[in-house]
C-alpha cells in the first residue's frame, strides 16, 4: 500500500484525493506516516481544493528542477529520453498498466502505481533502479523547504540501494557517455526489455568534457 499512497499523494490534488487523506494516512505503516506528516498538514492545512492545486502546481509545473518525470532528470531533451519512455511503456504494458492517455510513462505517480501493482521483489528491483533519480528529486524539494519532500524520504527507506549523484541532464541530442544501474550493470536480470530483447535501465551521463560547465536543462511536469 505505500507506493500506493505515495502514488496518490504525489499525484495533481483533486477532490476526491483530499476526501481520502485521513484513508491513505490510516494505510500506512506508523514509522512512514510520522515522516509523511508534513505534507499532510500541509495538505489538510489548505482552505480550499485550489489553493492546494496552486501549491502543486507552483512546486513541480515551474520549477523544472522538481520535474515529476523521471526521465527529463538524466536525458533532458535528449532522442534517449523518447526510447526510454517506450521501454518503460512497454514494461507497464507486460504488466497490465495501461497508461493514461495524455500521461507520459515516466510520471512518478504512475511509476508508483506500477510498483504498487506488482510482487514485492520485483518492485524493489525497479524501484533500487529509480531511487538514483528519485533521491535527486527529493533532494531539490527539500532545499527548497518542500513537504513533498517527505514522500521521497519514504522511498528511500524503501530500498537498500545506496543513491549515487546523477550528472546534470544534456541538453539537446548531444554526445553522451552511458552509466547503467541496476541488474542490467551486471546482475543476472535485466530491468526493462523491449521487443522481446533485454535493456537495462540506464542513466545517460553528459559528455564528461562538458558535465562541469554545461548547465543542466529539465522539463515541465505537463
């Protein structure tokens, strides 16, 4: 039920999510709803459905840095992110996940959902495969004073998968160096396949001569 509730909780506020706060609350193992309590305070502490739709939007719609796509995180506005998503996709699809329309695969709130779905090892494995990109998120939300920030400190403690530092994003279709986590960096099973073949989860890196001096671009949530 966490990544359920975290799925919901990270998700555009709507009325009938704001009916369910004291629900999702009651969901959760103490331990993760003493860390949540921020953002429901914050949530609760709202005078009205908008006023909390405009907190969402001011935190992840513009702020590009808070973006609640993953993949906008470490390929920017690169080609690798459009394959990526596919890959992604066609996982959700594996599973049974139809996709929103309108809604990229690679929103945290649906990747939640998806992890909420499936057998516990096999979340955990796609979850340690994300947190390098999540924990980056987290990370901007808190120092900007976010609560959503708390949501992330939660997935953290979901895995044992230490995060590592994550370049800036490129920028356009530029030369890119690859780092790959997860199984497919050498464990036995791959995280991601598409058309029948395996691919891990990667992380691109930007070109090494240009990681230090070239500013990282996000993207809107949308």
């Amino acid at each position: 039920m966490t990544y359920t509730v975290l799925s919901a909780l990270l998700a555009y506020p709507d009325a009938e999510m704001v009916a369910a706060l004291p629900e999702l609350r009651s969901a959760l193992a103490p331990a993760d709803a003493a860390t949540l309590a921020p953002l429901f305070a914050m949530m609760e502490g709202k005078p009205d459905l908008i006023a909390l739709q405009e907190e969402y939007v001011a935190t992840f719609d513009r702020r590009p840095a808070h973006s609640l796509h993953l993949f906008e995180h470490v390929h920017g506005e690169s080609r690798d992110r459009g394959q990526a998503m596919v890959n992604l996709r066609e996982e959700y699809l594996r599973h049974g996940l139809e996709p929103r329309p309108g809604e990229l695969p690679d929103y945290v709130p649906m990747f939640l959902e998806f992890l909420g779905q499936l057998p516990a090892p096999r979340a955990a494995v796609l979850l340690g495969d994300a947190i390098h990109v999540l924990a980056r998120i987290g990370d901007k939300l808190d120092a900007a004073g976010s609560p959503y920030a708390r949501a992330f400190d939660v997935l953290r403690r979901l895995t044992d998968v230490q995060p590592q530092a994550l370049p800036e994003p490129p920028e356009g279709d530029m030369e890119e160096g690859m780092v790959t986590f997860g199984p497919g960096a050498g464990m036995a099973e791959p995280v991601l396949r598409a058309h029948g073949q395996p691919q891990p989860v990667r992380f691109h890196a930007t070109d090494p001569r240009r990681a230090a001096t070239g500013p990282g671009k996000g993207g809107n949530h949308g």
